[in-house]
C-alpha cells in the first residue's frame, strides 16, 4: 500500500522507499491503525504508527492525542511513545491521521529491563513535573490547550485557575450535558450531579482545602489511563529491553489524583503500585479524604460510559453521588 503524501511530509520520507500495513490497535472503535516501515538513507529502516479515521470526530480525537502525547513525553520521555504529527490526507479529504513512533508491545510476563523504572515510578515522575504556563496566562492552569476525547467524548478544557471550578464545571456538568444529550434528561440523576458539584466538590477539592491551603499544582495526566492503556513494550526500532509504557492518552493539566480515579474504577494496578506510586508521589492533604477524592473522580468515568453506553453505568454513578452527597453535602 502507498503512504499518503502528506504523512510523508510529515515524516519527511521518501515514497519509494516507504510502505504502510494494517497493524493492531487504535484505541477507540472509529480509528483504523497502521505500520509504516521506510529504508532510510543510512541504510537503516524505522517503523511507524498511524491511526486514521474519517470526518470531523477523527480531526478532533488526533489533535487532542498528539498534544497528549507531547505533553507526556516532554515531561517523561520513556513513558510513552512520541507523536510526529497530525493532518489530513492529500488523497482523501475526509480522512484525518496521527502518526507516532512504533510501539513494540510485549507480553507482561516478559521480563523488562532491570534498569528501567517502573511504571509506578514514571507515573510519579510525571505527577510531580508541573504543568508549563499556558501562553496568556501567568501561572500554570488547570486544563489543556485542546480538545481531547475519553472515549468518544470531545471534552471541554477551557482554562481554569481554579481545580475544584474545573472538575465540576469541566467534567461533572460538562459530561452530564453529553449524558442527556444521547439518554435524556433524567430529573433525579441532574440533581445528584448537581449536587455533587456545588457542595461535594468544592468541600474535597477546594483550593483553601487542599494541602493545608496551598492548593494543588496543576501536572499532566494522561487522563484515560485504565489497564488496557498501559502495557509493556520497547519504543522505537525495536532495540533494547521492553519497559513500562502507557499510550492512547487524553491528557489534561489536572490534579495528580485525578489519574486515580479510572484507575480504580477498571482495577489492574494492585496494591503494591500505589505503595511505590504515594512513596514518591505522596498523598494530598487531608490524606484521610484520600479515599474519597478517588471516588469523587471515579465518578466521572462512570457518567462517561453511562454517556457513551448508558446502561449499567448509571448505578455506579449513582451509588458513588449519594455516598459523597449524604457524607459532605451538609458538613
């Protein structure tokens, strides 16, 4: 098969000498993946991914992973693979592409690399770089300079000082509108985000709360990081030992412990990951709401899939709303 001119400009290959296949993965159901493999001028030859997919959901999706993926690997570059870049194709108008380094992926149960870091490790790395101060702006803010999708969800990144502003108007009331808008308004479920969002949220997570005060300083997470999205692997030609990577990220400059909360929600990472993830990236104060704060960002990813699902996703949103609202709605 031949490569589209304009990921060649991307990659600044040439077209005689690169050619593309069908690979594995993607990510989400409306992205089709790709290898490309070039004999380079050294002689050498260097492998490619691509994903592709059409219309403007697929525009929207690339932009946003691209970004994510840049913002990971500036901060941790062995974490995930890096992004060369995103457009459309010259031969098909329609048709969006990104395109990353290759990422070899290995069972598991391999053996990786005994000086490598861990995926623990790397993560806390990540937790504990914070976030660049967006152009505008005089101090690093809670958000992300894109659109990014979870899912199939386009979420909102608009700016905000504020994290406990961003997580309930960003993400609570955001991701609520996308619930009615594809399973109707339900007048029960609307109050309990509601809720949720003006008194549970800004009792957990309000600024004067966290850290004694402080508050919290915003850093990359990858923001859709359940077990499938983490693997092991080698990045790159296929040259050296495999290691903890992570990738289809819907990155966002957030609150560490916000990556917690799908992470709990799917399971996966027992407990012997989080004591070397808190070891180095310690719990936020009050660490007795610790747990909770999980939940409250689990929730998202449960009114998520109920948006894109629906079905039984609801009663875990549900269960987690009344626990918090009935603990902290009148404190």
């Amino acid at each position: 098969m031949k490569v589209d001119p304009a990921v060649l400009r991307v990659l600044s290959l040439d077209a005689s000498t690169t050619a593309v296949s069908s690979a594995g993965g993607g990510g989400c159901s409306s992205a089709s993946t790709s290898k490309i493999v070039s004999q380079l001028d050294n002689g050498q030859t260097k492998s490619y991914f691509m994903k592709t997919g059409s219309g403007k959901e697929a525009q929207v999706m690339f932009e946003g992973e691209h970004a994510s993926l840049e913002a990971i690997h500036d901060a941790v570059p062995s974490l995930c693979p890096q992004s060369f870049g995103h457009g459309q194709f010259e031969s098909q108008s329609n048709t969006s592409f990104l395109v990353t380094e290759f990422l070899h992926l290995t069972s598991r149960s391999v053996s990786k690399s005994k000086s490598a870091q861990s995926l623990a490790a790397k993560l806390a790395k990540l937790h504990t770089t914070p976030a660049p101060t967006p152009e505008g702006h005089e101090k690093p803010m809670f958000g992300f300079p894109v659109t990014t999708c979870c899912g199939d969800t386009a979420q909102e990144n608009i700016y905000k000082e504020s994290w406990a502003d961003f997580y309930a108007e960003n993400r609570l009331m955001f991701i609520l509108h996308q619930a009615e808008k594809r399973n109707g308004r339900e007048k029960d479920l609307r109050k309990l985000v509601e809720d949720t969002a003006s008194t549970v949220v800004p009792r957990l997570l309000g600024d004067k709360h966290l850290n004694n005060g402080k508050g919290v300083t915003p850093v990359v997470v990858h923001g859709d990081l359940w077990s499938g999205n983490a693997s092991v692997g080698v990045i790159g030609n296929n040259k050296g030992e495999p290691e903890d990577v992570v990738f289809d990220s819907s990155a966002c400059y957030a609150h560490n412990e916000y990556e917690l909360g799908i992470m709990k929600m799917f399971g996966g990472f027992g407990g012997s990951f989080l004591k070397e993830y808190h070891e180095l990236c310690p719990k936020t104060e009050p660490v007795e709401e610790y747990e909770d704060r999980v939940k409250l960002y689990e929730l998202y990813h449960h009114l998520n899939h109920y948006a894109m699902f629906g079905g039984g996703y609801r009663s875990g949103a549900v269960s987690i709303m009344r626990e918090l609202v009935k603990k902290y709605a009148g404190d």
